[in-house]
C-alpha cells in the first residue's frame, strides 16, 4: 500500500468520526417523546388504551398568521406570545364543549386492521392529565384506572400543550377476537426529533401480555402477534439500535477495539465491557442510583472521560500477558458500569418497572446492546488486520490516527457535559 493511499484512508477515517460526532446527542435525550399502547382483546374486536403527548394530536393543525402576527390556533388550543414567541396552551372551555374530541383525533391518527380489514374505531374515554401529575399507565390495570379517574388537569393555571399528555380508550369492533393485528399511525405532527418517538404496544390476549417496541412515527405497520419472540425481537433491536446511534458508545468500543492486541485480549477488553454495563443497566433501570437531576449528566460526562481513557489505552504499547489482560479486563469492567447507566436512561423512558414481562424486555435489550457491539468488532478488527498485513507501522499509524480522533471528539464532549453537570449541580446548591 502507497504512503499516499494509506494517509488517505487516515483522513477519512478521522474525518468520518467527526462528522458523526457533529450529529450526535446524548442519548438519554431521544426517547423522551413516548406512546403507550395497552390493547385489550373483547369477544367482538380490540379495545386500546393509549397514552400520547398532546403536540402529537394538534401540533400540525394551527394555521396561518391572523390578525397581531398570531397564528389561528389548532383545535383545543389557545395561542399567546410570551417573551416574544408564540406558545400554545390548552383550552378547557373547547374540551368541555366536546371532550371526546382529542379522541377523535387520536382515533383518526390511528389504524387497526385484521385480516387486511379496517374497521373505524369508537371513542369511548378521554382524559388529560400534566406530565409529572398523570396517574400510572405502565399496565392495562392502571391504564383503566387513570381513565376511570377522568381528567387531573386543572383549568388554572393554563397548561402548555406541550406539558400534556391525553388517554384515550378507543373501542374496535370486527365481529370476532382477533388474535393477530396491524398497529400504524397516520399522525405527523412536525415535532423535532419525532422520529425517535419511543412506541411501547402491550397485547393482552389469551396468555400472558407480550411487549412490543418500535420507534418513529409508525407509518408503516406494526405486526402483532401471539408469538412471544415477535416481542422480543422488539427489544433486541432497540437495543441493537442504541449503542449504534449512540456515537458515544460506538467510539468507547472502537478504542476498545484497536488498544487489543491479539483476539485473547480484545475478548478480555469486550467481556469486561459487557460484565460493567450488564451491571449498571439493571441497577440503573430499577432505580438503585441517586435520583438527583445531576446525576444524567455526571454520567455522560464520566461516558466522554471513559472515550478519552479508552484511547490513550490504545496507543499505550501494552503487554497480551495474562496479567496485563485481567488489569484491562478491571478497567473496562469499571467504564462499562459508566455506559450501562447511560443504557439504563434510554430504556427507564420506554418501560417501566411494573411493565409487564419486565425481566424479558430488559434481557432482550441487553442483548440487543451486546449484538450492536459485536457489529462494531466486525468492522473495526478487520480493518486493523488489514493495515497488519503492510507492517506495524501501517497498523500503528491507524490505531494512533483513530485514538486521536476519539480522544479529540470525547474531549470536546467532556468538556459540554461538564459544564452541564456542572451548572446542574450549582443550581441543586
């Protein structure tokens, strides 16, 4: 290989990585905007309780600038300035005009079919409630219990659509039970990141409930079925999805991949990754971690310094003895409980602790997590192998220019979130 063609693909490499941190966020961030779907099965057809923010049912529907530059407010909303843009609150006096009517967009917005047939679905209850006040909606049990209630929001103050969510019981009548479906939504309300919308569908047929996973908008129908694994596969690739969309995680295990010489030591390197956060996941999901607004981002800035670390190991010109491999294995055993917590975030937003076949949905998800590893290895240790094939130079200059790359983004991560942290922890003060 040319001098000139192996500092090519140095650049790209190095160039790659950074344009991937420009588009990255921490994780803990994508999942916030999150639907629950409960799906009861009659003797007739379907019954489905769900849970949506209100800004998905109405955030496409205001209309053009009137009068005072304010737009006409979308149905069951009010619009003001304030500090000199337009926000949007709710209106009681409309929805006690017609209190069904959140529902009949809810019902519009989404489609059930079985056996390829549609039938339109009646809206039976609808009731509003603030986020941080709603009663619990983790099973059908509770979800027919924070209907039973009715609506929690007060008329005063006014709520921000945007601190709101809406239960809905929607009612579908096919003459028979069906015992296979399809779940899709028509609704698209403009959101940012709305394509990173946490959809949690929970089916209780004849059996125990099965949990079902997807993210986006669910243009394209959800398949849901009695097979458990259809479920779990779900979960899997959440999972599998996450550590590759988290670039922080995938330059963690890049270094991790290149600081290994030799297979032994890159399986001592990622069984210590995956023992940390295995850890960290669980403890963190059940809630067995301070609960202080601080804590999210002391750990993603512990995540960045772990990147940081993880690269300077890389060039280090470490030993592949035995010794050397178990200190290895500690250390990473120790950055893996970092990345577990910043797992354990994502997944806290999506399920909750009294969900359903909770240890399934958790054990899927990690192993989602490990498959998504796995992928970052197959791509990275060959490349290595490749560059070995010239000489140690070659390789080295590859792990050294990636080490940089990473160590340089992890830095400038380092040093947002602490500030972040930082500012958090001040104001706890």
């Amino acid at each position: 290989m040319s001098d000139r063609l192996r500092n090519i693909l140095l650049v790209s490499v190095t160039a790659f990585l950074i344009v991937s941190a420009v588009a990255s966020q921490a994780h803990f961030l994508l999942n916030l905007n999150v639907r629950i779907f409960h799906v009861e099965h009659t003797n007739d057809g379907l019954r489905i309780f769900m849970r949506v923010p209100m800004p998905y049912l109405v955030a496409d529907k205001t209309g053009e600038p009137i009068e005072g530059g304010l737009p006409s407010a979308a149905p069951f909303t009010t619009n003001a300035f304030e500090d000199g843009r337009v926000v949007h609150f709710v209106d009681p006096a409309e929805i006690a005009v017609d209190p069904l009517g959140l529902g009949q967009i809810s019902e519009t917005g989404t489609v059930l079919m079985a056996r390829e047939t549609h039938v339109p679905g009646s809206v039976e209850y609808v009731a509003l409630h603030r986020v941080g006040e709603e009663p619990g909606f983790a099973t059908l049990n509770e979800a027919k219990h924070a209907v039973s209630q009715g609506s929690t929001l007060k008329d005063n103050p006014l709520a921000y659509v945007g601190d709101v969510v809406v239960d809905t019981v929607i009612n579908y009548n096919f003459g028979h039970a069906p015992s296979a479906y399809t779940l899709s939504s028509l609704l698209n309300p403009g959101l940012p990141d709305q394509d990173m919308t946490a959809n949690l569908i929970l089916d209780y047929g004849v059996s125990d409930p099965l949990v079902f996973r997807t993210r986006g908008l669910m243009k394209d129908p959800i398949e849901v079925s009695r097979s458990r694994m259809a479920g779990i596969v779900t979960f899997v690739w959440e999972g599998v999805r996450h550590i590759l969309e988290g670039i922080d995680h995938v330059l963690f295990v890049v270094c991790l991949v290149i600081g290994a010489h030799g297979l032994h030591a890159l399986l001592w390197r990622v069984t210590g990754f995956t023992v940390g956060h295995s850890v960290t996941l669980s403890l963190g999901f059940f809630g067995y971690v301070p609960s202080g607004a601080w804590f999210v981002p002391f750990v993603e800035t512990g995540i960045a310094l772990s990147i940081i670390y993880a690269a300077f190991l890389a060039v280090l010109e470490g030993g592949s003895d035995i010794d050397s491999n178990r200190k290895v294995f500690v250390i990473t055993v120790l950055m893996g409980l970092l990345h577990g917590l910043g797992f354990s975030f994502v997944l806290h937003e999506i399920l909750q602790v009294t969900s359903p076949n909770i240890w399934q949905s958790l054990l899927a998800f990690n192993v989602g997590v490990e498959v998504g590893q796995l992928a970052i290895v197959l791509v990275t240790w060959p490349l290595l192998s490749l560059f070995a094939r010239f000489g140690p130079t070659p390789e080295m200059s590859l792990r050294v220019s990636i080490a940089i790359g990473c160590g340089t983004i992890a830095s400038w991560w380092t040093f947002v979130r602490g500030k972040d942290f930082l500012e958090m922890l001040l104001s706890q003060i």
